[in-house]
C-alpha cells in the first residue's frame, strides 16, 4: 500500500509541533536551513541532498528507520525512491511545491527558493563564524558555530523546538531508545562539555587569570608577595605587581592570546616604573599560553624579560590549576 500521501501529511504536522512554526512555507525553509546547519562542517554531493534530508527528517522525529526504511502500519516503507513510494518522494514534494513559490527578500525583492535558502544560509554563516571566532582553536569549534547559527535561526523564525513524541502507526523496538536530545541541547552539551574540564586558554579572560594568580603567585616563582593589581603607572597598567624574596618589585604582564602589544610593555613598563619610582632595577615577568616567534625572538632581543608558558586546568569556566615553565 502507498503510505507516501497519509506520512507526508503527518511529518508535516509533527515538525509544525516540534519547531512551534505553523505557516507550511515558512516551516520548509526552517528545516532545510536546520539540514545545512547541521551538516555545514561535512562535504555533501549536492546531488545526493534528498537522501541526506531523509535521514535528517528521520532524527529530527526520531523515527526508528534502517536502510531500507522504516515500519508504518505493518508495512516497509522505503527511504529511496520506490514504485510503492517513499519518504524520498515526500522530501521532493516538499521542496517542488517550495520552489513554485518565490520568496521575498528583505529589500522587497522576489527570489527563488534556492537562491532565498543561499541568502539565508551566508547571513547565518557570516553572524555565527564572527561570534565563534574566539574558539577556532577549540576542537568543538563547528559545535559553537552551529550553535550560533541556530540560535539567530530560531530567533529570526520565531521557532521553539521541542522533543518530538512518538508517531502513531510507526513501528518502535521495545529496545529503542525514544528520549533524544534536539539539536540545540546536543550543540549546547558539546560547547559545554569543553567548558566542563579543558585547557583551552580562550575560554577564559585576562582577568579571571589575574584574580587566580593574585593568589596563587607561588605558581610562578616562591616567595612573592603580592602589591598591587591593574597598577597605574603614565600611559599604562601592570597587570600585578610583586615583589621577590630580595624586595625587588616584579612587574607581571598577562595574556591569554596572542598580543603583540607585549612588546611594547615589557620595554615601557620597567623603564617607565624605575622612573616613577626612582628605583634601579625592577624584574619583568611575562605569562602567556605561548610565544610565537614573531612574539619570542623580539623578546629575547630586549633582555631582562622573564618568559614564562602556562597551561590551565579550567573546570566549568573556571581556573583550577596552572601548570608553567620558563622560557629561556
């Protein structure tokens, strides 16, 4: 029997509840901007598209389905085209009676649907890479974009996505495993499973670190005591100042990412402090996650400056632990 009419009508009507989105236009677009969203870190044969939308409409319902298909009402319904129909075919449907209707773009100007979808697609790319950017080292990077990308889509469709329920008619294993997570919960576990136990020094600020090594100063040599944070001096601030075991004072200028105005700092500050001060020597320590060579090479030039490479143990945002090492 041809199911392809009655599971076209009840996909629908199960996206309309899962995403919150009524009007059908609007709802086909959302969905196949979630699709690219979801799939933007792979590389798809575009001619094969409908047959990834299949099994991505299959999750998105969490409907139990293996390459041949899935059950409904006792029968196999098939994934790929077939003579007795197929969720292929309903996906086709779908984006056939999509592209018979052109859309109007912001300006006002009527479009496809393919090229509405490309439109739509670059503006969630461009907001979602430029929120991202601080985490393109992490190795969840694709998840923060996605999750980006999916949080303006869903703002801008005014969508509010839920789990889906069962459907009835569809066959479900008593092994099954129904309770899934939507893709927001799955992004935003991912971003936050970094978060939870990491190293990544872009997860936190110069300040937080600051706040940790006020008291923790041992960390980077024995015997300081600490004088000051954010200390002004004419054209700048030290980060923290110290003094050693001899009551030198000890300028300490942090970074977690790489800055090339710690050049300037390490020749300004001692000069500028001694000045100030009216003392002969002050130490210069600099701390940073790493020292390129454009960075490192200058700085060993200058003279006097004390390198040292730190690496954290940050639990759900939050320094734990620092491990370091100089830098000769």
């Amino acid at each position: 029997m041809n199911y392809e009419s009655e599971l076209s009508e009840l996909f629908f009507k199960k996206l309309q509840r899962v995403y919150g989105i009524e009007q059908e236009k609007v709802l086909f677009h959302y969905f196949y901007l979630r699709f690219l969203i979801e799939h933007l870190d792979r590389k798809l044969n575009k001619g094969n598209w409908n047959r990834y939308l299949v099994d991505f409409l299959l999750q998105e319902l969490h409907i139990p389905y293996s390459e041949e298909g899935i059950e409904y009402k006792g029968e196999t319904v098939s994934k790929r085209h077939g003579v007795d129909g197929s969720i292929e075919n309903i996906l086709e449907d779908w984006q056939f009676q999509a592209s018979r209707k052109p859309v109007s773009s912001s300006k006002g100007t009527m479009l496809s649907f393919e090229m509405f979808i490309q439109k739509e697609r670059n503006k969630l790319m461009t907001h979602a890479k430029n929120k991202s950017e601080p985490y393109k080292s992490s190795s969840f990077y694709f998840s923060y974009v996605k999750w980006n990308a999916l949080q303006l889509l869903n703002k801008r469709y005014e969508a509010n996505v839920i789990a889906p329920d069962k459907i009835e008619g569809v066959t479900y294993p008593t092994s099954y495993h129904f309770f899934v997570r939507t893709l927001e919960e799955r992004y935003y576990a991912d971003i936050h499973a970094e978060k939870f136990v990491t190293s990544n020094t872009e997860t936190i600020t110069e300040s937080e670190l600051e706040k940790y090594l006020i008291k923790h100063l041992d960390v980077i040599e024995e015997g300081l005591t600490y004088v000051g944070r954010q200390y002004t001096i004419q054209n700048g601030r030290i980060d923290i100042l110290a003094r050693d075991k001899e009551k030198q004072y000890v300028i300490i200028e942090l970074k977690v990412t790489e800055d090339k105005e710690l050049l300037w700092q390490s020749i300004y500050y001692p000069i500028q402090f001694k000045t100030e001060h009216q003392v002969d020597n002050v130490r210069m320590i600099t701390v940073a996650p790493m020292y390129p060579l454009h960075i490192l090479l200058p700085l060993q030039k200058i003279g006097g400056v004390e390198m040292i490479e730190f690496s954290p143990r940050i639990e759900l945002g939050k320094i734990k632990s620092l491990s370091v090492k100089k830098i000769s």
